[in-house]
C-alpha cells in the first residue's frame, strides 16, 4: 500500500467489537493496495469498542477515527467524513468481503465513467452464508420494493460492499444513523442519477457477532422507503381520496344520490367528510416529503414543485385556510340557527353540516400544513453555480 498526502482511495471500515476479524480485513485490504500499487489509506471507525479492536487497527498502520455515538450510519458518516481519498470504498470489518476487488470497484470508477459501483451477493450465488430469513425473504423483498418504488435495477440493495467517487458521495448526501444508510445510498444514487453498476461478490462466513436486528432495521429501511417515494405513497391515494370525498359532497348538494328511491343524506355525509379529509391528510404528507426531498437537491429538476414554491407564501396558505374555516363556520352556524328554529327536530338537508364540518377540518388543517411546509421550505437555499 502507497501512503500519500492525497491517498487515490480511503478504504473505510466502521467497527464495532470486531477484534476476531479486523487484523485479517486491514491486512488483506493492505495486500491488495500493494499489489495493485494503488495509493490508498484504511480508515477504521470505532463506534465504542470494549475489545481490542481499535488497538489492533492502529498496530497494522490503519488510521483510527472514533464515532461515539452508535449506529452502523453514523459509523460510516464519521468515517467519511475523516477520509481523504478521491475515491472512497467501504466495506464491514467481520472478514466477510473479498477486498481484494478493491482494484475492480477503481477500475469501473476511475476507468469506464460509472459513480456508484456496489457489490451483489445474489449474481452469482454468493449469497450462501447470508442468514436464511435475509437470505430468502429480508433482503429480496426491501430490493424489489426499492426497485418498484424508485424505477432502479438493483439486485441487493443491503450489501455494505461499495465503492464511489468522492463528488458521489458528496451528492448522495446520506444522513441515516442506522442499518438503513446501506438503503439510503442506494435510493439516493438513484434519485441523484448516478451511474450505477453492480459486480458479483461471494459473501464469506462471519467472524465475530452480529450486529444487524432483523426486524427493527428492515422496518427502518422500510419507513425509509416510503419517505423517499411521495408520489407512490402519499399523492396519489391521497388524491383520489380527496377527490373521492368532495364528488360525494357534490352529488348530495346537487340530489344526485339516491337510495332506495330516498335522498342520500347524514350517513353518506359522513363518508364525504372521512374521505376528503383523509385524502387532504395523506397528501399534506407527501407534499411534506417531496419538500424534504427538494431540500436535499433530489427534486432540483421538478418544475411543478418549483412553480408551487414560487408561488405558495405563508400568507397565501393562511388566507386559503381562514377562508375555508370561515365557510365552513357561516354554514355552520346557519344550520344551528334553523336547527333551533325547529325546535331541535332533524334537519331537511343534513348533507349541509357534513360539508360545514369538512370545511372546518380542511381549514385548520390548511392553516397549520401552511405553517409547517413554510418552515421547511426556509431550508431551500439556491445551489451554487
């Protein structure tokens, strides 16, 4: 391996209780680099190891940063972070990766103009020593939900055998503290439009404990997931909720439901109100997420989201809202002014009050939604040029 002051790539191990396996992982991952003649640098990041881990690392030359704060994501962010190399390649410290692909990953990065090279435990059978539950079911489901959600063609999107540019990495931008950072890379590579390509990699048997929890993280890296696709989860059932709502409220003013020869009346009402309601709810959300999504530059070329924001102010959303309320409230209180003319009988047309209350509901909402995205939308600051 060749020290430089700018190493051509970092190697980052993050490392937790690992002492039955980093000794072997550093020295192969140094062979390598020499054989190769590739100057590059090993960074271990120690996450609060109680063993000999860190003091093992810093014996055969590695370069030990330390991440108190637990969690494989923060691990990698700190070992990132410390790194100098213009090509970074990560990989778990449990002598369960072939790191002497290491000149692979450069050679598709550095030579054939790919961005994101990531390893595949499942092209060529190299998935035997993967845990049954994971090997089977875990991991095969999280890639093809991630492939439907987000139009990508991975085959393993949990391997934590990677390798990216520098400015790759610098547009992924991940921030997950946890399992789920391996997700987040893949999403945010694909998102970002990055050249990806995956090289087939046999999985070796694990040295040491594991510290993956099978259903705490996959139902992080699910969460995940759909916070990352708003259109699929949020926009459109929200939508046609919306719409499913305000259509019978519609129908019921203009007396185009009928049951049984009678007027609909304080029942479908109701559904109106659940359906409007949920669905301003459920898109609300997803107008959230694509927020957070804009703010992180993977929506910097969504012209519509870009209009809207141009457009929207808070003192627009509080106007829309107060309006809303305010009818709702005039309707409202009529109803409860000829409700008490009547002597408190049933109302003739009860299909009013379920529209009042609608209205109020979507006002407040409307008010308080504005407040929010108002908030986040702060964050958006222009991208230099």
């Amino acid at each position: 391996m060749i020290a430089t002051a700018e190493p051509l790539v970092s190697v980052v191990l993050p490392c937790l209780n690992e002492e039955e396996a980093i000794g072997s992982c550093i020295q192969k991952i140094q062979s390598t680099l020499a054989g190769a003649n590739i100057a590059g640098e090993i960074v271990v990041c120690d996450n609060g190891s109680t063993d000999r881990s860190a003091a093992i690392a810093e014996r055969l030359g590695a370069r030990v940063v330390h991440q108190p704060v637990r969690g494989y994501g923060n691990a990698y962010l700190k070992g990132f972070d410390s790194a100098r190399g213009r090509y970074l390649i990560m990989g778990d410290a449990d002598d369960t990766y072939d790191f002497t692909l290491i000149p692979r990953f450069l050679e598709l990065l550095t030579g054939e103009g790919y961005d994101f090279v990531t390893g595949s435990r499942y092209l060529n059978g190299g998935h035997q020593h993967i845990t049954p539950l994971h090997r089977i079911f875990g991991n095969p489901a999280l890639t093809a939900i991630l492939n439907r959600l987000f139009g990508t063609r991975y085959t393993d999107v949990y391997c934590g055998f990677r390798g990216f540019s520098r400015r790759a990495y610098d547009l992924i931008r991940p921030v997950s503290p946890g399992m789920e950072f391996n997700l987040e890379l893949a999403i945010n590579a694909g998102l970002a439009q990055l050249r990806v390509e995956e090289i087939p990699i046999e999985l070796a048997p694990r040295k040491g404990e594991s510290k993956l929890r099978t259903f705490r993280d996959g139902w992080r890296s699910l969460r995940m997931m759909l916070l990352y696709s708003p259109n699929t989860v949020f926009l459109l059932p929200g939508s046609v909720l919306l719409l499913l709502g305000i259509g019978i409220h519609a129908a019921m003013l203009l007396g185009l439901l009928h049951w049984d020869g009678r007027p609909a009346a304080a029942v479908t009402g109701v559904f109106g109100t659940i359906f409007s309601v949920v669905g301003f709810q459920i898109l609300s959300l997803g107008l959230h997420a694509k927020t957070y999504s804009w703010s992180r530059r993977f929506e910097r070329n969504n012209r519509s989201l870009e209009s809207f924001y141009r457009r929207f102010t808070l003192e627009s959303g509080l106007l829309l809202g107060g309006a809303l309320v305010l009818l709702g409230g005039v309707v409202l209180a009529g109803l409860v002014v000829e409700w008490l003319r009547a002597d408190m009988l049933p109302l003739p047309r009860p299909e009013w009050a379920s529209l009042a209350a609608t209205l109020i509901i979507l006002g407040c909402s409307t008010l308080f939604s504005s407040l929010f995205i108002s908030a986040m939308s702060m964050s958006r600051r222009p991208e230099r040029v």
